[in-house]
C-alpha cells in the first residue's frame, strides 16, 4: 500500500459498494428533511416538511417545539423520499447516509443524527456528518456542476450571515461574518414589530415591492476594515423610526430596510469577490430567495465580468437534497463517520481536504 | 424467562434514554440477555448507537435478527428522550417493525421488583426527576394474593398514575397518604434527589433507591417482552412518541416579543 496517493487510500481502504445514490437527513433548524441524490449531482428526490406553521405565533423557531416536531416528522418525510427515489423502508438502492451534524440547535441536530445512525446500523451501508454550512455551499453545485473556482459564497439565513471563499470543494476560508444579528434574523425581527408576521423574509419581500425603498435612509453599518456584517443598528433604527412616526407607510419602512440590508450585503460580497479574484459570486441560505438580492448580485457580477450563481429558491433554503451532495462528496473521498458521532450546535465550517 | 419464546418474539432489541443512564440490551427468547449502559454523561446521541451495535455483537446476532423493539417512551430528559425515541423509530421502519413504548416509571416499578423481591416490593412508587423542583411519580401495587410470579413483572393491574408534575413536598404529602395501608418501596432517581425528604417517614422505605435509581434496559427488554406475552400489540413506528408530560418551553431568546402594531389588513381590504 505504500505510496498511494493520500486522497484515495481511505476510500480504497473503506470497502464499501461505490457510491452511487446518497440519502441525505437535515433536522438543524425548522425543516425536517429527506432526499436521495445520485453521483452529488441529480436530485432524485428530495421532500421537506416546514415547520413554519407551528413556530409563527412565536416569530421565531423554538427550539423545544422544533425537536418535537422533528421527531413527530421523521417518519413520513423520510418514507416519502425513499418511495420517490423508487426504493423503500430497506434501503434499496442506497449507498450511503450523509446527516447533518452541526451547527443548528442541539435538540433537533440530534433527532436526524440518531435516525441516521439507526439506518447505516440497519443497512450497512456507510455513514458520514456533514456540516449544514458546507451543505448549502453544495446546493449550488447541484446545479451548477461546472462552477469556477476560486468563487466567493454569501451565505445568508435565519441563523448565519457570512463570506466565504472557496478555492475548491473542501477548501473554504472565512472571510467575514455578522458580529451580531444574522440577516435573516434581522429579517424576521423588523418583520414581527411592524406587523408582518413569520417568517419575515418573504413577507418583506412581498410587501416592499409596493414600497419606496429611498423613503427611509436606514444606516449601512459596515464594521471594520474586512468583510464583516453587523445588523443590529439598522434594526434598532427601524424601530425609532417606527416609534416616532407610527403612520409610516409599512411598504415604504419594508422597502427601505430591505435595501439598506441588501446594500450592505452586496457591496462587501463584491469586495470580496474582488480581494480574491474570484470567477464567481454565489448565493446560498434562506434569505438567498430575496428578489431584491438576488436582482443585485445578478447586475454586480455583470458589470464585473464575474459569473453569479443563483440557487432555485427550493434549494437556497433548508434542504436535504443539499445534505446528500456534500455527503456524497465527502463520501465519495473516502470520510465516514462512526457511530459515536456528536451533533455540535457550533460546529464550524473547516477545510479538511 | 420461561417460555418467552411462545409469546412472539425471537430477539427484542430495548433502548433505554430516559435519564443519565443510557444503553442497550438484547433479549433472546432462550432467556440470553447482553445489556450495554453507560450511566452519569448526557451523551445520549454518542453512546447509544454504539450501545446497540455492542449487544448485538456480544449476542452474536445483527439487527436483521431482530423481531421485537421496546424503547423508554418517558417521562424524563427530554434530549435523551428524543435520542432513543427517533432511534427507535428509523430501527423500527427500516426493519418493519412495531414498538413497545414503555414509561420510565413502569420500567422503575419492575426493576423495584426484580431488585426487592415480591414482599419488599408488593408497593412500590417510581419517581422520576422532572428537575426545576418537581418529580413525576406512580404508585403500584404488586403480587397480592391474585398475582402469580410471572405476571407480577407487568405493572399494569393496579397503578396510580400521577400525570402532572409533583413538588417534592406534594411527593411528601402523597406518600404520607399511601403509608396508610402498609410500607411503600419508593425508586428513581427522584427519590435519590430527595432523599432527605423522603427517608425519615415512616413506613417509606428508600434503602433501594439508589440500586433502582434509573431505568435499566434489561428490565425493559423483559418487561416489554412480558407485556408482548400478554398479548401488547407494538406501536406503528410512525404514531411513537415521547411523553414529555410537559408542555415546550417556547422561549426564542429574543428581547421583544408581540408585535408593537397591529397586522396590515388582509389583501385587497
Ligand atoms: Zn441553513
């Protein structure tokens, strides 16, 4: 075995079937997820089941009640997406679970991952954790199979603001992240306090365009010199404003909002595609389905020459679809996981190849 | 174990979550039993798996030889819960398989009576710590004149079931009131907890408290296959879940909560 090359021992060393068709499992937040992707690149099924109804009287996702209901969806979301795929409760036909392990919240990351755990023991087929933040970076290349590299990825959701670059699948490098509020977070607050409901990105979405987005001139807080991201300012603005003018338009107060976040935003994407030389800009997360943001980065990375990549609206957001790539990816080079595996609430997202 | 083999079973797998004690145990209708606990972590989600691939190896068998599923439905922790449930639910669809939920409390009343014996244990009230100062508790009543050996390991017959959650002095006062017609063997890691309180009444007697604090799998897998005997049909894997017995915490952790102005109007008004 000596002087193989280091990349393909582990998955010569495993033994296992090749791998063909991933079952991927994401419970990190408020989806319960299943889907069963072919060679990391073709969706052969993919069902979520959104527990949005059940935290909306909240405006926002509590976490005891999403583990509940993970455990309570678990079941059928996953019966659907084998008999979708053509398989069934024996696991025919897959070669491998991928399972999102961190970060999320603790209480459901761990109802995925047990489910996960059972179905390998049972199957025998091989087990990995991915990471859910390199599972949305994958959502891209799902469609996009040719992507360039290097290529810059803002990652925007309820939970997790930031830019990271990518140099190859596997290697990533954090460039900034939000020092406080997450975007989407952001999102679903100036939502709840001007009377928009849950969740709070569609719905300012929807309502801005009816709005004058120049009608407020809300800060663009952009700290430090890097690419960081900070959005508890502009929320706190939102507010006074709102306080002092109560009859303020709530089309016009959304507008602006969104408009000062997707400024921020996209100015220091750009940045930073620009600081790394980046072939491409790419969008990932929940908030990644702003019709606002992605007009913006689609007209930025003309006018820079760049390619933008723009995930379907189904796939920026929490999918399982996106789990089963990463995982047949990491698979695929030969990483499995044992059956100790932890979830990790912070996990963090690192190159390991 | 006489004769489990004639009750429908061949090799039932018991997971067991429900407090700090977590594991496995394998239960072959021959009476052979392999357990695998690891008590004192809240590693639930990390140790169970293992647990489950280590007495099957220790029984000789794979979980294709697997025809019966007992799991720990509750009350207790609810992270742990939720490990050995959604555990047990993939085990059970993946292997077409039903489940035997069975409560924390029913399977600390049986490892009372496996441990006392049927004097010592004729009553026994489990206690389970439901922490922030509260307990869940049952009371049972075993053997009797009525109650032949083997059916005395299902307590079924005669429980009282206190479904809301207890104070400890609530506790207190509740086991005062059962003393009244003779001794109360009283387990559970919530007798452990409130020791102090509980072991100078008279007529309670707590010397067992601490070998019978937590919820074995063993006696879970007997006591399931027990009930199985007696003709229990197993849950669909889907319809199992946890007895949190409490209602969620619905907490974000976020500083403002109702929205400060009223809704827009609905479309087109
Ligand atoms: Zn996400």
């Amino acid at each position: 075995m000596t002087g193989a090359a280091s990349t393909t021992t582990a998955a010569a060393a495993a033994g296992d079937r090749p791998i063909r068709r991933v079952l991927g499992i994401e419970t990190s937040c408020d989806e319960t997820a299943a889907a069963v992707v072919e060679d990391g690149t073709t969706i052969v099924s993919s069902v979520v089941s959104s527990q949005i109804d059940l935290h909306a009287r909240y405006g926002g996702v509590v976490p005891e009640l999403a583990g509940r209901a993970h455990v309570e969806l678990l079941t059928p979301v996953l019966a659907d997406a084998l008999e979708q795929a053509g398989s069934d409760h024996t696991g025919r036909g897959i070669d491998g679970i991928a399972v999102t392990h961190g970060p999320g919240l603790i209480g459901s990351l761990l109802v995925g991952v047990a489910e996960a755990k059972a179905l390998s023991m049972v199957w025998g087929v091989p087990l990995v954790g991915v990471n859910h933040l390199e599972a949305h970076l994958f959502a891209s290349l799902l469609e996009q199979p040719d992507l360039g590299w290097p290529l810059v990825v803002l990652l925007v959701s309820g939970g997790h603001t930031m830019l990271i670059e990518v140099t190859a699948p596997g290697e990533y490098r954090l460039m900034g992240g939000t020092i406080d509020d997450a975007a989407g977070e952001a999102f679903d607050k100036v939502a709840r306090f001007i009377g928009l409901g849950y969740p709070g990105g569609p719905a300012i979405d929807r309502i801005s365009a009816q709005g004058d987005p120049t009608a407020y001139a809300f800060p663009r807080s952009m700290p430090g010199d890097g690419y960081d991201f900070s959005f508890s300012g502009l929320k706190t603005s939102v507010v006074n404003r709102v306080r002092k003018e109560p009859d303020a338009s709530t089309a016009d107060v959304a507008a602006s909002f969104q408009e000062a976040v997707v400024d921020v935003l996209v100015t220091r994407a750009r940045a930073a595609a620009a600081d790394v030389g980046a072939r491409a800009l790419c969008l990932a997360g929940g908030v990644a389905a702003n019709s606002l943001l992605r007009a913006r980065v689609e007209q930025v990375c003309a006018d820079d020459g760049i390619g933008a990549f723009l995930p379907s609206r189904a796939l920026c957001t929490d999918n399982a679809a996106m789990v089963a790539a990463a995982g047949h990816w990491r698979l695929h080079h030969g990483d499995r996981s044992r059956l100790d595996l932890a979830a990790d609430a912070n996990l963090r997202l690192v190159s390991t190849v | 174990m006489d004769d489990v083999g004639a009750s429908g079973f061949v090799t039932l797998l018991a997971l067991e979550t429900a407090t700090d004690l977590v594991g496995a145990a394998l239960l072959r209708s021959d009476g052979a039993l392999a357990e695998r606990t690891h008590v004192g972590g809240r590693a639930h989600g990390e140790l169970l798996a293992p647990a489950i691939e280590e007495v099957c190896a220790l029984s000789g068998c794979t979980l294709a030889d697997v025809d019966a599923l007992a799991v720990d439905v509750g009350p207790g922790l609810f992270t742990g819960l939720r490990v050995g449930v959604a555990t047990a639910k993939a085990l059970g669809q993946s292997l077409g398989l039903g489940i035997v939920g069975v409560t924390s409390l029913d399977i600390l009343a049986a490892g009372a009576l496996e441990v006392g014996g049927p004097e010592r244990a004729a009553r026994v009230v489990a206690v389970v710590d439901a922490r922030r100062r509260e307990v869940f508790a049952a009371a049972y009543e075993f053997g009797g004149p009525s109650g032949p050996g083997g059916d005395q390991a299902v307590p079924a017959a005669v429980r009282h079931d206190r479904s809301e959650a207890l104070s400890p002095d609530e506790l207190a006062t509740w086991l005062d009131g059962l003393v009244a017609d003779g001794p109360v063997l009283v387990v559970g890691n919530g007798a452990v907890r409130y020791l102090d309180l509980l072991a100078p009444r008279p007529g309670v007697d707590t010397g067992l408290a601490g070998e019978v604090a937590a919820p074995s799998p063993a006696t879970l897998a007997r006591l399931a296959a027990r009930r199985i005997g007696a003709g229990t049909e197993p849950t669909a894997a889907g319809d199992v879940v946890p007895d949190y017995r409490r209602h969620a915490d619905a907490r974000i952790n976020w500083e403002e909560r109702a929205p400060q102005r009223t809704p827009p109007p609905a479309d087109g008004t």
